[in-house]
C-alpha cells in the first residue's frame, strides 16, 4: 500500500511522463493521416489538446513534489524537446503547446515539499479523469489499427507502431488503476523489462524504417539494435527470480548503448544532418523512452 506522498510523487511523475508520451503519439498519428480522412485527423488533435490540457493540470500540482531522481533522468523533457518541438511545428503545420516544455525544464525538487491537505484529493481526480482520456485514446488507436489492417485506410504508419502506441497506453492505464488503489505499478521487474525490452527493440526497428536508404550505417546500427533487444527479451521470459540481476546489468547496458544512438539520432535531425522521413520530435521521443528505461532499470538493481 502506497503512502500517501508517494501516491501524490508516483502518480504526478507518471502523469508527467505518459501524458506527453500520449500527445506525442496522437501528434504522430494526426501528420501521419492524409486529408481524405480528415475526420481522423481532427480526432487526433482534439485528443492532443486534452492532453496537453492534463500536462497542464498535472504541471500546477508537480513542483516541488517530482523526486530528483526522475527529473535528472531526463525523462521528462531533455535539452533538445524545444527546439525538436518547434522545427517539427514548423514542418508539420500542427500546432505545440511549447510553454508546457518551458514549464517542465523549470520542475524542481524539494526534499522537504509541504503537501497541501487536499493534494491528495485532487490527484486522486486527476487520475481518474485521465484515466477516462486515456481508455478515449486506446479506442482511437484500435480504429486506426483495424483500419489499417482492413487496407480502408492510407496513412503513413506502420501497423506495428500503432500496435506499439497502444500497448503504451494501455500500460499508462494500468499504472493509473494500480494508482487509484494506492498500489505501486508493476512490482514484477521481469515483466518490466519484458515489455520496455519490446518497446526498445521496436524503436530501433522503426528507426530503420524511417531512415534513408543511403544511410546505410545507421540503418545497419538500428538493425543490429534490433536484434540484440529482440535476444534480451527471449532471454527474459525464460528467466526467474536469481537470473534478475545478471539480465538486469546486461538490459541497463544496451539500452544506455541505443540511448546514446538516439541522443546521436535526435542531434542529427535536429541539425539536419540525417536523411529520412522523422521528425526530430519523434528522435527525442524515443531518446526519453529510453531515459525512463534506464531509471527503472537502475533501480531494480541490488544494492551493491
């Protein structure tokens, strides 16, 4: 059973990371339809304002409150999230609320934080409305999917990834249910890095996708990736309870590795200097998913 300051800590941070995961993704969604369904594209965005709606909500309640550890994990928001939002703005048309990115590089943590007496109350309400927006958001996802397995759509996304953004938020979801009952989410660590080694390896496969074919190093980078989380997960499941620790130090190790090649990817998109149809914004997308993983993974390890 959660305390009741790490219900408030716990539910602010995961509201603060998998809510702009969520708009992201919905921006993603929306410069990835083509206006014959401009329905969708509508959908999307309005869906994308409500959770920026909730970062904002989510942002009055946080300071002071969110733990040094998350925040120097760069989870949040890195040093390249405003100039990746505003270039990809620019690009896509699509408008970015870029004073919620201002807002979360200026989060402090104070180990000593006063809580008001109704904090408590009033997380609890984000929660549960979020909760409602996310449970929107996964029937979206699944109309886009069954659309385009059913080939009654073009857009410009992969099936996987759809698949792949609803599997993140149905986690967001379950994180938030645990949290209504003062439950910490997902204590079982091997299903953790079950789910975030696929998500991992998904990325460096969608990298590869979405790369030029003239840059054949980075696209045989992101393979190579690909494959090394694709063995670390089969390696997971047949894993139990004493193999922890030793899979763990092995996990923490490639994923500081395709943390370091997307910090490379995100600098380059940012700069440029890559060629392929991403925008930086999904470069630093995924080099935050990439953060988050290593702050879960650092703290599964034992004690040394």
């Amino acid at each position: 059973m959660l305390s009741k300051m790490d219900f408030i800590r716990i539910s602010l941070e995961t509201n603060l990371f998998f809510g702009r995961i969520m708009k992201e993704h919905l921006l993603f969604m929306e410069a990835g339809f083509l206006p014959i369904n401009n329905n969708l594209i509508l959908e999307a965005n309005q869906l994308k304002n409500s959770f920026e709606e909730i970062l904002e909500e989510t942002l009055t309640l946080s300071n002071g409150i969110i733990s040094k550890e998350v925040l120097s994990s760069n989870e949040i928001v890195t040093k390249y999230t405003l100039d990746a939002e505003t270039i990809t703005e620019n690009l896509t048309g699509i408008y970015i609320d870029k004073e919620i990115t201002l807002k979360e590089l200026n989060l402090t943590s104070e180990p000593y934080y006063n809580c008001p007496n109704n904090l408590e109350e009033l997380v609890f309400d984000l929660n549960q409305r979020t909760m409602n927006l996310v449970k929107e958001v996964i029937q979206f996802k699944e109309k886009v999917l069954a659309l385009l397995v059913k080939c009654e759509i073009f857009a410009a996304l992969y099936p996987l990834l759809v698949e792949h953004i609803l599997r993140e938020a149905k986690l967001y979801l379950s994180n938030l249910m645990d949290l209504q009952k003062k439950m910490k989410p997902h204590n079982n660590i091997l299903e953790q890095e079950i789910f975030w080694d696929t998500i991992m390896g998904q990325h460096a496969l969608f990298i590869r996708g979405l790369l030029d074919p003239s840059e054949e190093d980075l696209f045989n980078t992101a393979n190579r990736f690909g494959e090394i989380f694709e063995e670390l997960m089969e390696i997971t499941k047949k894993a139990n309870k004493k193999d922890i620790h030793r899979i763990t130090e092995e996990t923490l190790k490639a994923t500081i590795e395709i943390q370091k090649f997307k910090t490379a990817g995100t600098e380059g998109l940012i700069a440029c200097k890559i060629k392929s149809i991403m925008a930086p914004l999904l470069g630093d997308h995924v080099l935050r998913e990439a953060n988050h993983y290593i702050r879960l993974l650092e703290s599964f390890r034992k004690p040394s």
